[in-house]
C-alpha cells in the first residue's frame, strides 16, 4: 500500500470470482485498492515462479485478461510448443509472456527480494496502481489428499482435472507463515474489507490460515462482509462444490457464512439467508461484464459502509 493511501478498500481474492470483484471494486473505489491474493496456488517450474491467483488478479486490473479466463490477452505458446519438441511433458500450460512474468519474478526472489516486493514490481510494469500483496511472504501450498497419496494443488487441477476423490486438504508451510506488513497495514487501515466470491475452501482459506490474518480481520475497525460464490443455486466456475461438501459446508449462504464465522459482519448473496442474524444484502451477484461488476461492487461497498 503507497505511503500515502489512508483508507482503502481491501478485497481478500483467489480466483476468478474474486478477480473479477476486485475489478469491479477498480471502478468503484479507483486506485485505493488492495488486494490480498490467494499464494496457495503458488507453483515453481519452467524456471519460473508462477502466482496464479495473484497474476489473475493483476491481469484484470490491467485489462489484460485473456477471454479463455487466464493468461494474458493475445499470449503465444512458443516456448510450451518447444518443450514438447523436446520430449517434455507439458502439462502445465504457460504463455511466453505469462512465462516471462513468472521468470522475472523468480529472478527477483533469487535476488533476495520478498514475494510482496517481486509482485509490487510486476504488476507496476503492467500499469496497475492498485496494490496486489500476497497472503504470505513465506511458501504456503495447499495440497489436496485422494486415497493415499498428497496431490499438490496444481497437479489436482491441472494435470488431474479435478476429478479425483477429495478426501483431506491442507496449507503446508502456512503455520510458520505470517502476512506481509503491508496487507496487515492496508487491513488496519481499510474503510472496507471484502471477501470476494472465491471458493471458500482453496482460496479463502489458505488465507485465513496464515497466523494473523484472521485476527487482522477480527479486530479492523472496517466492517468485513463476504460474497458467496454461489449463484442461482450454482457454483459459477471451479471445483467449490466438491470442496465444500468435503468441508460439510452447504453450497448456500448460510453455510458458507457460516463457514467464515466470526470474522465477518455482513454477507452478501442473491438468495436468503434462514436462520442466521448476520446482515444480509441480497442482490443479484452476477457479474457477466464490466457494468455487472461494477454495479456489484458498488453495491457492496455501499451495503459495507452501512455496518460501519
């Protein structure tokens, strides 16, 4: 967060849902933004050092998405076509300039800089003043347990579609993790805290693990409120509903309001939410282009301020 921000908007993200709230948070709230992104994705290959949730991020806020959902507009795959030229299995698909993001990235690790100083530069290189700041400096990732064996995240994704058996999951490395000073400073600081429609169980939740985090949001002074990802009954993208019925969370607002607890103070969703005293704003939370998104996000930055 600049030296200068006083009360940002602060959106906890991982996914598109998330990315594409905090876009539309960008229209809303304009550059006194901040993003908290999702680093259990996090993977390191091709030499590169890949944030997939941060880049998703940045790359809507850039106006530099690729209508396939991720990568960057117009990319080509050179260096992925050479790769299987030369006998490599290439199950993780990369575009040269998502690649070279990822590389210049590692580069800058290596040199001894935090992930939160790697990602500040990229995403100033790519033109976006909004702030994007990683869950955790250290590595946390999250690995999926099918039977008997530990898959991590982007192989369960990727390489297996997500279509094996959930049957565990967990944040390695996220107990001796702690969050970046400057998402601490930006929680503290915030007029608004959201969580954005991502799915609860693999985006949100790596982030409410790192020590610190939750408790930022339990004592900010702003009000923290919480979009569900569901939509008209239906998860819109993503494997959410086969993590939540792993967790035992009900793919409704109640549950997954529920499922955040106390850290938050309102939730936002298109459906009812029985039995629960938690304010709620019902809206249509589709998002299908830029007006949907910002007129989502006005909403619900306007709903927030109301708790204050």
């Amino acid at each position: 967060m600049d030296s200068d921000s006083r009360s940002p908007v602060v959106v906890l993200a991982g996914g598109t849902g998330g990315a594409k709230l905090a876009r539309g948070m960008l229209d809303v709230a304009g550059d006194d933004l901040v993003v908290i992104a999702n680093t259990g994705d996090d993977v390191e290959l091709y030499g590169a050092y890949v944030a997939p949730d941060p880049d998703l991020v940045t790359f809507w806020l850039a106006d530099r998405i690729d209508e396939r959902g991720w990568g960057l507009h117009g990319d080509t795959f050179h260096v992925m076509d050479g790769l299987r030229e030369l006998g490599v299995e290439v199950w993780f698909n990369l575009g040269d300039r998502d690649l070279a993001y990822g590389v210049r990235r590692a580069e800058l690790l290596a040199g001894g800089a935090r992930l939160t100083e790697a990602i500040a530069e990229l995403t100033g290189a790519l033109g976006v003043r909004a702030s994007v700041i990683p869950m955790a400096d250290a590595p946390v990732r999250t690995s999926v347990r099918s039977g008997d064996r530990w898959v991590p995240f982007q192989e369960f994704m990727v390489r297996e579609r997500a279509a094996i058996p959930i049957d565990d999951v967990r944040f390695d490395g996220a107990e001796a993790a702690a969050p970046p000073p400057e998402a601490l400073a930006a929680l503290a600081a915030a007029k608004v805290i959201v969580v954005g429609p991502s799915n609860p169980v693999i985006s949100i939740r790596p982030i409410l693990s790192v020590p610190g985090m939750a408790d930022a949001l339990r004592s900010a002074a702003a009000p923290v409120v919480a979009m569900s990802p569901v939509v008209d009954g239906q998860v819109v993208k993503g494997p959410t509903k086969p993590f939540l019925d792993w967790a035992g969370v009900s793919a409704d607002a109640a549950g997954i309001a529920a499922y955040y607890g106390d850290v938050l103070d309102g939730f936002v969703a298109d459906e009812p939410m029985d039995g629960s005293d938690l304010p709620l704003l019902q809206i249509d939370t589709l998002m299908p282009d830029a007006a949907g998104r910002a007129r989502v996000a006005s909403d619900v930055l306007a709903f927030a301020e109301g708790l204050r």
